[in-house]
C-alpha cells in the first residue's frame, strides 16, 4: 500500500523573508579619528592638559552607528597610532577594520602588522584590540620578529598590552635566542 500526500504552497509572499539592506547613516573619506584623555574637568581654551592615546586613520569609514548594535567599518584598511603616557608611539595597520561602537572592540582583518616604538613587528590575518582593558589579542597564526635579540617566533594564538611590554604566546615555534646573563668569575 502507497500513500501520496502533496499541499499547495498558497502563501503570499510580502518581502518581509527578505534580508533588509543596511546603509550607513554617514560615509568618511580620508577620517581621522583621534581618542583623547582629559585627567580633569577642561575649560573651552584649556587644551594643554589632554593627552592623545591614539589616532586611527582610514581612506573610507562606513559609520552604522544606527543599528540596534552599532559599528563603524574601514573597507579601504586602516592604521591606528596608540601613543604610551611619554608620547611613544606603536603603530597597528590593517587592510579592513570594524570597531563595535558598543563593546569597544577593534576587529582588523587582514595583512595586520603591529610595529613598536623599539622596532619589534608582529605579523597576523586578524587581529582584535580591546580598548577598554588596553589589551590585543589573536587566536590566528603569527610571526614575532624582535631586533633586540634577533628572535623571530611564529605560533598560534596571543595576548598582550598595547605597549607590548607584556605578551603571551599560545602557541609556539621557530628561532629563539636566549641569552645568558651570568657574569664569568676568575678564580
């Protein structure tokens, strides 16, 4: 014994199943964008006392700060500059960015180089900088060459600060020096 069951399809189709297009609400060509602390209240020609923690610099940023979860896109790439509290400056470049207005998370994607003010580099597809806690952090591949000890190590997965004082490497491999710091003795 067979049993064939068959239905119509007699739903009317409004364009609601359709995914809605998401424009910016602003469009940036050549933005610069420059993140500023004031250690007290200022006054209107008070602005000797703010100092520049970065500036993020982008030929395109597509602003969609109108979303229910705002963000703002760098399609053409992006380089931000964050400077530590003597004014040194580390540089971040990457050939796309998103930074979530709401969570203040950098996500760059992308031939991501960090360069530091004491020449070591740091090299990733993608790469996030959390700006609240001043950390950076990637679960991808890496190349981190160091000048000073002439290392070069590639892993996978690492964390560190944004002056790159302070790093943890997940995973490992590659060309390490170590130097030994003992003083010989005669005797």
């Amino acid at each position: 014994m067979l049993f064939f069951s068959a239905c119509n399809d007699d739903y009317k189709r409004v364009g609601g199943e359709a995914i809605p297009k998401i424009f910016p609400q602003g469009i940036g060509e050549n933005f610069v964008l420059t993140y500023t602390e004031a250690p007290e209240v200022m006054e209107m020609d008070d602005i000797d006392s703010s100092r520049v923690l970065a500036v993020l610099t982008s030929p395109l940023s597509n602003n969609f700060d109108n979303l229910e979860f705002p963000y703002r896109t760098f399609p053409k790439g992006l380089a931000v500059d964050l400077f530590d509290e003597e004014g040194n400056k580390n540089t971040i470049v990457a050939d796309y960015g998103i930074i979530y207005s709401a969570t203040n998370l950098i996500d760059l994607r992308g031939n991501v180089v960090v360069l530091t003010k004491d020449g070591k580099k740091l090299e990733t597809p993608q790469l996030y900088y959390d700006q609240g806690n001043e950390w950076i952090f990637t679960q991808e591949k890496f190349t981190f060459e160091n000048p000073d000890d002439g290392t070069i190590m590639d892993g996978v997965g690492m964390d560190f600060n944004k002056d790159l004082t302070f790093f943890s490497a997940h995973k490992t491999f590659g060309v390490m020096t170590i130097k030994d710091d003992k003083e010989k003795k005669d005797d």
